[in-house]
C-alpha cells in the first residue's frame, strides 16, 4: 500500500504487518501522552519524588539515554574527521538513535521541570557557573546539529528525493557534513562531561563530589569516556536488534568489529581511571568529610553490591571480553559484551543520581527509599515507545544502511 | 544571555562561554545558510541540462 | 543566628510562627514529611543509649544561608547552580535569597543543599479557607505557585520593614531588635537569637566564642550562618561526621 514510499531494490514487510508491529509503541506513547498530560495539569505530585529525590526516574533516563546516544556524534567524529571509511554503514543508524535520544531526552525534561513554560529562562537567564546551564546549551544545539544530520537521510526517501530542490539540498547539506559533525563532537564532549560535572560539584555531598582539575571535577572526565565506551556498543546493539527483527544483514562486519574494538579499548581506559577516581575518593573525599567509605553502603538495598556490579561485572568483564578479537567474531559473546557495558553505564548514571540523593548527610537525618509512580513510568516508557516508532519507519522509508541492497540480494 | 541582558557582565567567564556558543551558533548558522544558497544556486543548473547533474562529491558517496 | 539547644525545649513554636508568617502552604493532611514545606524544621536527636541513660535533645534547622559550597567559591552550592539564576546571595546582609517568579523548578538546588533545607512546591499553593487560616497571611511575603523551590529567608521582609521605618526616621542604621525573624521572636524560651554576626555589638557575635559554639556539617566547609549551642558533647558529636578519634570533646569551661 505505501510501496511508493519504500526504497528501491529492498524487501519491506506488507503495510498491514507494520501497522501491527507499530502498535504496542503506539500504546506506550499514549500511556506516556496520559502521563504528561496529569504531571502538566495536576504537578508533579503525580511523581513519588520528594524534596529528598529532587531527581528520579526521569532524570536517570535522561543521563542514561544521553549517555547511550553518545554513539551518534561519536560515529560520526570518527567517520568525518577521522575518515574511517567503514563506518559510513553504520553512521545513519547512529545518527537515527542519537536523535531519538536526544529529542525524547528533551521531551522529558520538559515535564520534569516545575514550570516547563519557563524553560526558556535557562538560555536567558542563564547563571554560566551552572553546569545544568552547560549541559542545557550544548544539549539545545546538538539536537539541532542531529536534526542537520538527520535531513538528508529523509531527503533520501524515494518520493522526496524526486524533487529536485531537496535533492540538491540534501547533497549540499551531505557535502558539508564534516562541519557538522565537528560542531556535534564539541558540543557532545561539553555535554557529557557536564552531566558529570554537575554531580561531581555537589561539593556539599560527599558521596557525589570529586576533586579535579580547575573547575571540572574528575566525574566531568569520566563522564564522557564512558559515553563514548558505551556509545558505540548501543549502535551496535540496535543494529543487531533491527537485523533480528528484520531478518536481513544490516551492516558487514568491518564496521561492527571496528566499533567493538574502538569499544573495548575506551572502556578499558575509562575502567582504569574510574577504579583509579574512586581510589581517590575513598582516600581523599572521603575521611575529609569525616566518614568511612563503607558508611555509605550500610543503608537500604544499595550495599558494597553496587560497587562491585557497577566495576567488575559491567565494567572489567565486558572490557575483557571486548578486547579478544575471536569473542568480538562471535554473535553471543559480542551482544552480551555489549549489553554489560551499557548497562554499567545506566548503573554508574543511576548511583550518581538516585543513591547520591538516598545517602543523608546530616548525621541524624535518615534514609529514604524511592519507587517511581505509573506516570513516571510512562514517560519514560513513552521514550521507548517513540524511539521504537521513529527507527521502524526510518528504517522502513529511508535507505538507512546503505549496504542492505549488496548484503540481501532481491532474487526476483 | 546576550549583551544587552541585564546579568552580563564583561569578565571572561561570561566571554568564554557565550563566544563558544555563539561560535557554535554561527558555524551551523552559515552551514545551513551555505546550504541553501548552494541548492538556490544549482536549480537553474539542472534546468538547462534537463536531467540531475554529474554532482562530484556524489562519486565519493556511491553506496547510495 | 544562633540556637542553644540546651534551652530549647522542642514545642515547635518556631516552625508554626515561621509558616503562619511567611505564607507557606499546607496540605489537608500534612503527614508526608518528604513532600511537606517546612522552612523550619525540627529534628529530634537522641544519644543512642537506652534507659537511664538516654538523652533526647531537638534540633531546630532553619536554612544555613550558606556562605561558601565547599570548595572554597564565595557563593553557597545552591547558588551556584541554579540554572536561572533564581536564587543569589546578598553578600551585605549575607542572607541567600529566591525569586519565586524566576525558578524553572529544576531542582538542583534541592539536590545540592546538604541540609534538605529547600522544599518544592509539588501541589498549586493551598490556604484553607473557612478554617481561618486565611487569616495569617501576610500582605508581605509573595505566595509561591507550584512547581518553584522556596526556602527560609531570614524573615528578609522584616528587614525590610525595619529598613523601611529607620529610612522614615532619617536614620540608616539598625538596632539590634529591630530586625529579628519569627522563630527568634516566638520561640518561648529565647533558644534563637538573631542578629548581625558581623557587628560585635549584637548578642549574638559574643555567643558565638563560646567553646559550645558549633555548626551543623562544619567539615564541609559550606560556612553556615547559623551557630549552636551545646553543653552536650554528643549533641555536638551528631552535628558532622567523625571518624574514631577526631572527635574533641570540650572541657567545661570554668569561669
């Protein structure tokens, strides 16, 4: 029915089967439209957050999708401005998942402020010694940048490229590209080490604070090397999930190999460093603040546990892994690679922010636990939901890897 | 947030991080504007030929 | 300020007299301790000992109003990180303000603030009527609408007030009793007392030589305005963090 829109020489499912696969998203961005509408018209209560967890589910999310859609100006550093020529297979995807990242990262932000008309009040009355006011800017401007990305994709699809004015818009904007993704890796690199910095500077909780170098504390550091560890490794599990659900070889293996590899090596970096910090902390922090590393973990379910899960099972293992060649090769191994790496990466986010926040300071105070409600849920249900929806029909629509025609031959 | 808000102030704090962004703003800024004036400069190419020109940086990008 | 907590006896006077005077909103029913607005906020300590030997002490904390953050910079943590900047220390009277109308509702002051001395309006701002409670409020203090972080400001109207009748009178400085806030003013056995730190005049820069004096989480560096009082080493031992030995008690001071 919508074959007109299809690629050439590629095999789509019928419209009917698509529809069908498009509805339990669509049910997840209504059940996050629900939940929007009650935290815009009722207030936040409708959340179980509290003057004790400022920051929630929805704050996690959001640092944990940013931190996964780092592949997207991270590919394309790598592509443009290094030139690894492999990587073209692949950096339409990474650009699709940074910008569902990205724009469902700011959809919820806006619901998660207490007064999202006065959003704008961060851009014009913006307080530059805020690293929220940092990470808001290059935010703003990256999703700009991974909209310009994104246009020639969609000016690639079969009806639209028959116009001939978007057809020359599209090759020019292509042309240019490599500007575009210089200005992405500045603005990223900006972003992902204030999302650090902005916990590494609550220098009045020691549990999240850090020493550093002038005004970055270390977790600014930390911050983007994990990203752009775990960045890649998210691509490449896109791209396996959308070959399984597919069917069809998506993208040759040079390209996933080279992103694995560049993988293993950055997070073996960032291991190193991260177990070197905490050291640090431990040592330094720490008994300045008049306590022992193990006071924080005495409390509630967040024990030694997360520690040890967050650096050694999410962390060195997958590193390990990651950097023999024939485990890479092997489909099991490299999924499950990568599948420990993003999660340590969504666990390093959620301890920085949920068990920051738990902690007490004030000796006498207590600590608290924090479940989210149905209406945080949705939102960031709805996240997936709309991410699901847009790389469906871009992959549906637009020719996203370009070598699917060579890898799946149509025998007509 | 500009120059002319009532919170700036001339110190280098302020220069540094407003002079990356506005830098940041007119790179993509020009890039878009470059775009544009290239697609509004190459329409008048295709009409004469009567067919999409032999565009050289295509030759480079011939997955697609 | 300063409290001496030896005197006080945990009626909770001040966190009434601080709501009713400052127009802080309620809820029908309060008991949500983690959502409720309490600028005023009154701890009960214990020291940990069973019977006969148990000591219970209350710990009234207002907001520090926060000189430094920790690492040294001349603002406190919640001030440097608004994101619009909608809260700014007054370095002349040293009193950490917020304005209402420009807060986003980011919450990253709540999240740097090591006290939990700033609350979040998570409903539309609530009066009861037909209660009487309507009554308290005051024409003086803007009300908060949901979604913005409010916090105590050291009755900052009252100074104004003050400031307000001393510029009547042709003269620009205060007396010491002119501007108080209305913890210190109801609190029945006089455990606040409130002035300027900075003038040695004023009661309670004398208060603060005392040995006794200490502040809450003093360690972090974070410079805190407001000074206790306590005999009690234990009382004093709860009020920052101490790995085993770096606790000094002090001695009685005789004289």
């Amino acid at each position: 029915m919508d074959s007109p829109l299809l690629p050439e020489g590629v095999k789509r499912c019928p419209t009917t089967t698509f529809f069908f696969w498009t509805l339990p998203w669509l049910a997840l961005l209504a059940w996050g439209g629900l939940s929007a509408f009650l935290c815009l018209w009722k207030g936040l209560n409708q959340t179980n957050m509290s003057n004790v967890f400022a920051f929630a589910l929805w704050i996690v999310f959001d640092l944990a999708v940013i931190a996964l859609g780092a592949g997207a100006f991270f590919t394309g550093f790598l592509t443009y401005i290094i030139g690894k020529g492999e990587l073209k297979n692949v950096i339409n995807a990474a650009v699709i998942i940074g910008f569902i990242c990205y724009s469902g990262a700011m959809g919820m932000l806006g619901i998660d402020i207490g007064q999202p008309i006065r959003g704008w009040f961060i851009f014009w009355h913006a307080n530059i010694h805020s690293m929220l006011v940092e990470v808001s800017f290059c935010i703003t401007c990256y999703l700009m940048v991974l909209g310009i990305e994104f246009i020639p994709l969609i000016l690639r699809n079969r009806q639209l490229d028959k116009i001939r004015e978007l057809h020359i818009f599209g090759h020019s904007l292509h042309e240019i590209m490599a500007v575009f993704a210089a200005t992405g890796t500045f603005l990223s690199f900006f972003h992902q080490g204030s999302l650090g910095g902005m916990f590494g500077v609550l220098y009045a909780r020691p549990f999240a604070a850090r020493e550093g170098f002038y005004i970055w504390p270390w977790t600014f550091f930390l911050f983007i090397l994990s990203a752009i560890a775990a960045g890649p490794c998210f691509t490449i599990l896109c791209t396996k999930l959308a070959e399984k659900i597919s069917r069809k070889k998506l993208v040759p293996d040079n390209a996933i190999q080279l992103l694995a590899k560049i993988s293993a090596w950055l997070l073996s970096i960032y291991m190193v460093l991260k177990i070197a910090d905490t050291l640090g902390w431990i040592y330094g922090v720490v008994p300045r603040a008049g306590l022992k590393f193990i006071d924080f973990y005495r409390d509630g379910p967040y024990g030694i546990w997360l520690v040890v899960c967050e650096i050694v099972i999410f962390g060195i293992i997958p590193a390990i892994i990651l950097m023999f060649p024939k485990a890479r090769q092997h489909q099991g191994w490299l999924i499950t690679a990568c599948l420990l790496n993003c999660t340590g990466i969504v666990l390093n986010r959620f301890v920085f922010i949920i068990v920051t926040l738990a902690i007490p300071v004030m000796p006498f105070d207590r600590f608290w636990s924090y479940l989210p409600t149905w209406q945080e849920w949705g939102i960031a249900m709805a996240v997936i939901g709309y991410g699901f929806l847009l790389f469906s029909a871009a992959y549906r629509y637009l020719p996203v890897f370009p070598q699917e025609r060579e890898l799946n031959p149509v025998t007509e | 947030m500009t120059p002319f808000s009532f919170e700036w102030q001339w110190n280098v704090e302020y220069l540094v991080f407003f002079g990356l962004l506005y830098i940041a703003l007119t790179i993509i800024g020009c890039g878009l504007i470059y775009c544009f004036i290239k697609t509004w400069l190459n329409l008048p190419l295709t009409e004469e030929h009567g067919a999409p020109p032999e565009i050289s940086y295509r030759a480079r990008y011939s997955e697609y | 300020m300063v409290i001496d907590l030896d005197k006080c006896t945990g009626c909770g006077t001040c966190m009434i007299a601080c709501a009713a005077e400052n127009n802080v909103s309620v809820r029908p029913d309060q008991t949500d301790k983690e959502r409720t607005i309490t600028w005023m906020k009154l701890y009960k300590i214990t020291n940990g000992k069973d019977f006969p030997h148990t000591e219970v002490s209350y710990f009234p904390r207002p907001c520090m109003h926060c000189d430094e953050d920790g690492r040294g910079h001349h603002q406190p943590s919640c001030v440097s990180v608004c994101v619009a900047t909608a809260t700014k220390i007054d370095h002349n009277t040293g009193i950490v303000s917020q304005i209402y109308t420009r807060c986003i509702g980011c919450r990253y002051c709540q999240a740097a603030c090591p006290y939990g001395a700033r609350y979040f309006n998570w409903w539309d701002t609530y009066y009861p009527k037909s209660k009487g409670l309507e009554r308290y409020l005051s024409p003086e203090i803007s009300p908060r609408m949901r979604g913005v972080v409010e916090k105590c400001t050291f009755c900052h109207h009252r100074l104004m007030r003050a400031k307000t009748q001393a510029y009547a009178e042709d003269r620009t400085d205060l007396e010491e009793h002119e501007y108080t806030t209305a913890c210190a003013e109801a609190c029945p056995v006089q455990a606040i007392t409130f002035g300027d730190l900075n003038n040695p005049e004023h009661k309670v820069s004398q208060m603060i030589k005392s040995p006794y004096a200490f502040r809450l989480l003093e360690r972090l560096n974070t410079k805190p305005k407001v000074y206790y009082i306590s005999t009690k080493d234990w009382v004093r031992k709860l009020a920052d963090n101490y790995l085993p030995g770096e606790f000094k008690p002090v001695t009685r001071a005789t004289g």
